[in-house]
C-alpha cells in the first residue's frame, strides 16, 4: 500500500492543516446546503459525526432533499439504528438499495439501504475468487469469524459497498452515514488494518513453504506451532492456515479497490459533512473530525450543528426575565403563572446563548470551515414529511 500519514488523535502542539473546503457559502460563512446537493458534479457526500447528534436524520433529510431537487440519490447507513428505515417508511434496510416511495420530483428517485458487512464480504469473495475457492473460503470457520466479528471488517467493507455503488453507476449522488462516534473515520484506515494483518510476520510464518532458508526455522517454528495448538488447539490453527492459503490470492484486489475508494474520497465530487449538537462534548468531537479531514486532506464541505434553540425571542432580555420574574413569584397566582412563562423564556435564552458561544468557538478555532445550523423541533423524524421539514431547515 501507498504510505500515508498516521492518523491519529492530532497532536495539539503541531500546527493545524487547513481543512480543504469545498462548496458554496456565503461572505457569513454559513454553508449553501442546497447548491452543495444540486451540483451535478457532487457525487459523494459522507455524514460523520459522534453518536446521538442526529447524523442519521441529516443523511436521510439530504437525501431527500437531492432527490427531490432531481437527483438520483442512493443513501448507505452503517449506523446499525433502524431510525433510517423507520423514517422512510421502510419496514427494514438491509445490504440491498430499497426504493422510497414517495420520494423524488423532476425525475429524482431515492433508494436506501444498510451495510450488512459480512453479506458484503460475502459478495467480494464470490466475486473475485473461483467457485471452488469460494466455497472453500465461505466454509471456513475463521473466515466465518473475521467476516462477522474481526474488528475493523465494518469500516473495510464500508469502502468495498461504497466502491460498488458508485462503480454500479445508477446513482449520481450517493450520501454516506457512517458509525457514531470517532469510528466514523475508522473507515479511512480500514485498509492499512487489514494490510497489517494479513502481511504480518505471523501470517507470512503460517504461509513459509518448508524450503530453503525456511528450514533452518523449521525446528523453531514448530516449537511456536506446537504450543500455539495447545493453547489455540489444533483445528483453529489449522482453519487459519487454510483461510489464509485461499485468501492470498485475493487480497491484492480487496487492497487495491480499498486504495481506489480512498482516492475517490480524495478526489473532487466528493464531500464531507460534519455532523454536530451545539453541546460541548460534541462540538470538541465535530473539531476533532475537521482537524483528522484536513490531516488526511479529504474535502470538507462544512458544519451542520443540528437540535439548535435559535427561534426564541430577544424583545424581553434575560437579565430583564430573571428579575422580573423574581418580583412576580411574590406576588398573586396570576403573577406567579407570568413568572413561571417568564422563567421558561430565561431558560430558552439562555440555552441559546450557551450555544451560540459553543459555535463562536468553533469559528474562532476553524474559521474558514462553513456551518449551517438547523433549529430544534419539538417531535422526532419518524416519516418522510419530517425529513423534508429537515431538509428546508437544512437549505433555508
């Protein structure tokens, strides 16, 4: 594989990337969601962002948004919640694009669907391998471990389904929701994971043919073997050895379509969303996303800072509200009604100013990194017309 930079945490001491953004905003910096969708040259666009921020709503309230703006729109959640479903009227989502009745104007369609990994590898292996050796690979207990359980299988077969819908070609738009939480860039190490696995010294041990300079570790190596079949017992250790024999062949292909699909998050038509609550914790994770894109120089579209409280009233000020409602709570029942509104309205200005101040910070911290924010409603998404009740927040 081609060298990359590590990407980890990045370190505060170092000098900050600039994010490589990509789509319209205005002279305020706040993100043109709409002509981020509507242009044709925009193929990809993946949702990322810590849990419980409304990722998945804003991938699916995009999605429908595109394809009633004319796009064809497939949109691929790995977000193992079933709100996506739920929300478009789906009784499931599985590891096949399922179309959305009732979404789509001007010739947009809209199909959605939910990463099944070990369906997925599944696929790959009977793709790419002989019959015979992909029977013999199927069959194989740590195959059948490592297609379902191994950690990072999600994130790489996230890249090989995103590889196929966008070289299947029905869709000219494809919107990605990825895991919650910092494993939502996961995905983008997913290859050189499954690299250092399989080309480890130990896999390549289990694989040394029995000659030339491989007998003088015969003696050794059949020491480790040994105590490697008390411990792991015979037949585990003999299904590694078998699965990774009829794997060999095929992983040069699973590494380089890995390879194509990280260039293809690269390249230009695609961009990424990052996904935020106006609360401390996630805002720090929404930089940590901005600052791990620009490291990796993926396209960054922008901020969308969901769940925000920014429809309250500033005609009575909060100072004013507190120590009106301080009097009135002294007074009749009446009075005592006003200051209880008095004190929800306080509570709401105050929300508001303690968001406004979480946003502020980004912007100081990532000044050139547009954001958009979306208002708080007061009942969850759970069907098509709240989704594009999203989506004109979203494009307002």
């Amino acid at each position: 594989m081609s060298p990359r930079t590590s990407r980890t945490a990045p370190d505060p001491r170092r000098p900050r990337s600039p994010a490589r953004v990509v789509g319209a905003h205005d002279d305020a910096g706040r993100l043109d969601v709409d002509a981020l969708i509507a242009d044709r040259s925009t193929h990809i666009v993946v949702c990322c962002g810590s849990g419980g921020v409304g990722k998945t709503t804003t991938s699916a309230a995009l999605a429908m948004r595109a394809a009633d703006a004319g796009r064809a729109v497939c949109v691929l959640t790995i977000d193992p919640a079933r709100r996506l479903a739920q929300s478009m009227g789906l009784t499931e989502l599985d590891n096949t694009p399922r179309a959305v009745a009732g979404a789509g104007a001007d010739g947009g369609s809209l199909d959605a669907m939910m990463l099944d990994m070990k369906r997925t590898f599944d696929e790959v292996v009977e793709a790419h391998a002989s019959p015979e050796k992909a029977a013999q690979i199927l069959a194989n207990p740590f195959y059948q471990a490592l297609s379902s359980s191994f950690a990072g299988t999600q994130e790489y077969m996230a890249m090989e389904k995103l590889g196929q819908l966008h070289a299947q070609g029905d869709w000219d738009l494809i919107i990605v929701d990825t895991p919650p939480s910092r494993s939502a860039l996961d995905f983008l190490d997913a290859p050189e994971r499954l690299s250092s696995m399989l080309d480890g010294r130990f896999i390549k041990l289990l694989l040394a043919p029995a000659k030339g300079p491989a007998r003088l570790l015969s003696a050794g190596f059949g020491l480790v073997t040994s105590a490697l079949n008390k411990v792991l017992g015979a037949q585990v250790l003999t299904d590694v050895q078998t699965f990774v024999a009829a794997f060999d062949t095929l992983f040069g292909g699973f590494r380089q379509r890995a390879e194509s699909t990280y260039a293809l998050l690269q390249a230009p038509g695609t961009a990424f969303l990052v996904v935020a609550a106006p609360e401390p914790a996630a805002m720090r994770e929404a930089s940590y996303f901005v600052e791990r894109l620009a490291g990796d120089a993926m396209p960054l579209a922008g901020l969308v800072v969901n769940r925000v409280h920014d429809d309250v009233s500033s005609a009575i000020e909060l100072d004013d509200a507190r120590a009106v409602a301080r009097r009135l709570r002294k007074r009749g029942t009446t009075e005592r009604q006003v200051a209880e509104l008095l004190d929800v309205h306080a509570e709401r200005l105050a929300t508001a100013a303690r968001e406004q101040r979480e946003r502020d910070g980004f912007t100081r911290s990532h000044p050139g990194v547009p954001h958009v924010p979306v208002t708080a409603l007061s009942t969850d998404v759970h069907d098509l017309d709240g989704l594009r009740r999203i989506g004109d927040l979203l494009g307002r």
